[in-house]
C-alpha cells in the first residue's frame, strides 16, 4: 500500500511540475473554470452553445468567485501557479477550501473528501491534463 501511495504521488507531482510550465490565457482560464464547475447537463450545454447570458446568476457568481481567487490570491501570484494550468488547477480546489462558506468543518470535510468539491476538482484535473496535452481545443 505504501509503495503505491508513493508512486502515486511521484507521478501526480510529475504532472504538476508538468502543469506549472504549461501557460494559459485569462479567457482560456475562465473557460476551464466554467467547465469544472458545471454542475448539471443542462448548464454545460447552455454553455457549449454559447448561450452563457442564460445561466444562473448563482452559477455566474460561482464562476466569477473562483476566477477572482485566480487572479488575487496571493498562493496563485507565484511563479508555479501564476498563468499557468497547475495555477487553474490550484484556483478551483483552492476556491473550495479557502473562499466556499460552508455550514461547519464536518460539512466542507465531507465535500472535500466525497462531495461537491471532489467531483469539481477532478472535473478541473481532468481538464488541466487535457490541456496540457493538447491545448485549448478542448474547452471549446
């Protein structure tokens, strides 16, 4: 069990030391970020046709909460995280334990470890691997 516990964590630090020389712009970071933090079918679709004046205002503020967090958090204005995908990477999970008001410790516990924002963090993961590998092309 130790064994694999720390190739896995060798191969997850890979990818982040990966993800902090890949660059991304503002626009595809907000784009990235709306896709993670999609919370239903109809939203992502609403989304990927370009229908985004028609989402929620709480959805919108959502979006607009980790976005800021992006761009002002001090963890995120380091050389790693600073325009770059393991910086997108960081806003969303960061936004979950840092910025979400959440009703007690056990509450935010249980999101993080089997809820809400461990279905978005790895939504954000997948999407930073993606673009990684090939880019922009994928948040379309």
């Amino acid at each position: 069990m130790l064994g694999l516990s720390n190739s896995l964590a060798t191969e997850l630090e890979e990818i982040y030391n990966r993800w902090s020389r890949v660059h991304i712009s503002d626009a595809n970071l907000k784009r990235l970020i709306q896709l993670a933090m999609v919370p239903n079918r109809e939203v992502l679709g609403k989304l990927k046709s370009g229908q985004d004046e028609q989402l929620s205002t709480q959805y919108q503020n959502i979006i607009d909460n980790v976005y800021q967090y992006a761009l002002s958090s001090p963890t995120q204005r380091e050389t790693s995280t600073n325009g770059t995908v393991f910086g997108a990477y960081n806003a969303v999970t960061g936004y979950f334990q840092n910025v979400r008001s959440y009703k007690d410790n056990e509450t935010k516990f249980k999101s993080v470890m089997a809820g809400t924002a461990l279905s978005r963090s790895q939504s954000a993961f997948d999407l930073c691997l993606e673009f990684a590998k090939v880019g922009s092309n994928d948040l379309n």
